[in-house]
C-alpha cells in the first residue's frame, strides 16, 4: 500500500474534499433513517466509510468527463453534481426524483452531470466504461472516464474483458476497485488467489500495479490526478486498487454479522471523515470552518430531504413511459 501522500499546498481543494465527505456520509446516514421510518423502500447499498473514495476521484474531475458505479453509487452520483434533493426523491420513489422515482437506490442517474448510471448487476459496467472511453478518444474530446466497481467484481470475466480491451485501445479510462474488503457476505480473500484482487492483476494487461490506502482522501486524490493526467495525455488506461472498508453490511437486510469484530473496530478507527477533519486541525484550518461545513452540511441534507418528501407518487400512466428509445411501450406492438 501506497504511503501516506504530502500535504495538498491549495487549501480550497481539500476543504473542498472535506465537504462533499460529509455530504455523502450525512446523505447516506440519512437515507438510512428514512429507511427505518418507512419513507424509503426495498434494499439499499450504503458506502459509509468508503466516502474518501469518491471525494478523491470527484474533486480530480473535468466537468465533462464521465463516472459509471456500482449499485453502492449513491455517493458517487451525488459528488459528481446531481441535485441532493432529487437524489433523496429517488430514492423515495417520488416523481421529483433524479429518474422520476422510477429507478431507485440502485440506477441512480443523471447523465447531464456525467453521472452515467449505476450497474445493479457485477461488473457489467465495465464495458461500457470502456466503450465510452473509446468513444472519447476517437471524437477527440479529451474527456476521461472513470469506472468505479467493488472488489467481488474482479472475479467477474467482464473486468477481464474491459481491460484488455481498453489496454489494447490506450482507451482514456481509470478503472477503480474500491475494495472493502468484502463481496457480498463472503471475505475476498477467501475466493481469490492473489492477494491484492486488482492491483496484483494489473500486470497481465501492461498496466502498473497502483495499491493505495482509500481512506486517506489526500492519497486519493493525488492517485487520481495522475491517473486521469495519465488517460487524458492518451497514454491510456490505469488500475487503481483502493483499501477501505464499508462501516455497515452488504445491504439494508445484512447485520453484517459474519466480520470479525476486532477487524470491525480497526476499520472504523480509521474512519477517512474524523480522520482527515484533524488533519486539517492540525495543519492550521481553525475549528470555525470546519463546523459551518458541518452545518452546512446537514443543512443541504434538511432542505433535501422536505423537498423529497413534498414529491408526489409517480402516477400509474408513467409505468407505461421511457421504456424503449421513444419514451413509449408502442414498439411492443
């Protein structure tokens, strides 16, 4: 794992990187009450603990470039720039959601921030990802994508695929597993024969072995913007391989009952939120700031979560739209 990276010298980035940490977490943890009030239904993937990824990779990006996420998206999608209000109503079901409360937790979307979509099924993304990137590099627009998956899917034949393709192509793509340590319900390390599940593969497609510690926001960053440098000059795609850990379970139904608790309490100790608000303590940013973030902070998540529940249901004839190219179901006849 990658050491700890020097002090970022341009103080709007990192507490810029502060911010949307808490966003995502205070997003996340709300939507976790909503579940429990009933507000919210069916399952859920939450990424608390895993936040320091995303900011990392999201405070690195051009405005144009593209992000492609896992069913555990919600944070990717809002740090990328969709309306928090709209995400909270998606994920309520509502009509003012970001896909009109028809998508839900697991296909967040908003295409006009480059947030193009959430994968439910493993790995399927990949290639996509790679496509997109291809499609980048011969309309010349210098655009990068970045291809965020789980460690579960390197086991997957579709991470295989994507990147010997984009290798081949030089495509600009970063490819990011944020390995928490765990698929599903079962340790990665008990199903896979290497010990660092992407980047110990990277070198069978030419592509450097990049290991780092992703909870540490600054390391994050740094990776990313050599990464996304790296793509963008057209020298092609990376393999980023991100350590962290996910506080909760699996999903909304998973007590997550089967970690041990030792390695429950290490994690949680070096959660990327607390951690990286000292560092800033110590490095001279005073108290004063960092709390109005915080306030900030859970007063955009406030005024989200009213504006969600001000939406109305979907109404029943919006079943029968968006699904074909049209917008209609006609072509099923």
């Amino acid at each position: 794992m990658a050491k700890t990276s020097p002090a970022i010298a341009d103080q709007t980035v990192r507490l810029q990187m502060y911010r949307m940490m808490q966003e995502a977490r205070l997003f996340e943890k709300r939507a976790q009450d909503l579940f429990l009030e009933g507000l919210i239904k069916g399952t859920s993937h939450l990424a608390l603990g895993q936040e320091a990824v995303a900011a990392g990779f999201a405070a690195s990006l051009r405005d144009d470039d593209l992000v492609y996420c896992t069913y555990r998206g919600h944070v990717h999608t809002l740090l990328r720039g969709a309306p928090m209000g709209a995400l909270m109503a998606e994920l309520m079901g509502r009509s003012n959601g970001i896909c009109g409360g028809k998508g839900g937790s697991m296909h967040l979307t908003d295409v006009s921030h480059g947030a193009m979509g959430s994968y439910a099924i493993v790995g399927a993304h990949m290639p996509i990802a790679a496509g997109a990137a291809w499609a980048a590099q011969e309309r010349g627009t210098g655009q990068v994508v970045v291809c965020f998956f789980g460690d579960g899917t390197t086991n997957i034949g579709a991470f295989h695929e994507a990147l010997n393709l984009a290798a081949v192509w030089k495509a600009p793509v970063v490819f990011v597993c944020e390995n928490n340590q765990y698929m599903e319900y079962t340790a990665i390390g008990e199903v896979t024969a290497v010990a660092r599940p992407a980047a110990d593969r990277a070198s069978a497609y030419g592509l450097e072995p990049i290991a780092i510690d992703g909870n540490d926001v600054e390391t994050v960053y740094e990776t990313a913007v050599a990464a996304i440098d790296r793509a963008r000059r057209g020298d092609g795609p990376s393999l980023v391989e991100a350590l962290t850990y996910r506080h909760g379970g699996h999903s909304r139904a998973d007590p997550a009952k089967y970690r041990p608790d030792d390695e429950v309490k290490a994690w949680l100790a070096r959660d990327p939120i607390p951690t990286y608000r000292d560092r800033l303590l110590a490095s001279g940013v005073d108290t004063a700031t960092i709390d109005r973030v915080d306030r900030e902070a859970l007063e955009l998540v406030d005024r989200a979560t009213e504006e969600a529940k001000a939406g109305p249901y979907p109404a029943p004839e919006a079943l029968g739209t968006e699904l074909w190219a049209d917008g209609g179901s006609a072509w099923r006849s």
